[in-house]
C-alpha cells in the first residue's frame, strides 16, 4: 500500500472554491495532481446520490467545498451542502464505507492557499486510510468507462 496514491474527488461552488482553486493555479501553490476538481453551480446542488455514485466510480475520497457560511450566492446553499454531507457520513458509515472519506469545507475566492491546503490533509487522511472498500470488495463496481455508464 506504500504506493497507494488515491483518487479524490472535489466538487467545488462556482463562486468561491472554484476561484479559490483556480487562485491556488495562478499562485502557483503545489498540491496533490489526484484531486479531481468539479464545478458546480453551487454546493447545495451536490446531491447525496451525487456524493455517494463518485464513490462507485471508484473514488477513495471525496470533499465538496462551498462558500464561507453566511456568503452563499444562492442564500443557503452551502447549510443545503452541508446537510447533505453529514447524511451521506452516515451512510458511508452503515454501509461499510466509512463517513471519514467524505468531508466539507467552506472558502471564500480569496483562499487559494487555503485550498491548496486542504487538498494535501485530505490525501494524507485518504491515503492512511487506504483504497475505498467498494474496491476492495469481489466484484464491487471499478472505474467505468464512459460506455459502460448507464443513462436513467
């Protein structure tokens, strides 16, 4: 597991996160290449099943990161965001998972360094933690090909 490198899923509010990362870019600020950075609209819009399908797909952690509370562009989406979070924790946990795979954080568009920080504690703290159980499981679902992936 010394090579372990995980896959990290970031779902970041257009408004404050996403500028927060694209500051940390333009800082130059290092931080792990394993982070996958999805922009949303804002993070009350990251639904539970959201949350928890990045896990099926072969996610070992996953974080959203939204507005400072009290800032959100769209009033409370970020207490939305954050609500969520803790339901699906503790999903994670009944199911084997475990909810510390799953975090929030909040940021305003100034904190570039901030994120940059964050995105090094969270791959320490997933990579103690080792590969997602869903992979580890006997024919547990592995990364999906575009192809492979169902419609509804």
């Amino acid at each position: 597991m010394a090579d372990f490198e995980p896959k990290i899923v970031a779902f970041c509010c257009f408004y404050c996160a996403y500028s927060a990362a694209d500051l940390a870019g333009s800082m130059r600020l290092q931080y792990p290449a394993n982070i996958r950075v999805i922009e949303m609209p804002c993070s009350g819009k990251t639904d539970i099943r959201v949350l928890l399908e990045a896990f099926e797909d072969g996610a070992d952690g996953v974080y959203v990161l939204g507005c400072m509370e009290g800032d959100c562009h769209f009033l409370k989406g970020n207490f939305r965001a954050k609500r969520r979070v803790r339901q699906a924790k503790k999903i994670l946990d009944e199911i084997g998972i475990g909810g510390e795979r799953l975090e929030m954080y909040n940021l305003s568009a100034a904190m570039g360094p901030r994120f940059a920080e964050i995105a090094r504690e969270f791959t320490d703290r997933i990579r103690k933690l080792g590969p997602s159980p869903v992979k580890l499981k006997p024919g547990a679902a592995t990364e999906k090909t575009p192809s492979q992936k169902v419609n509804p």
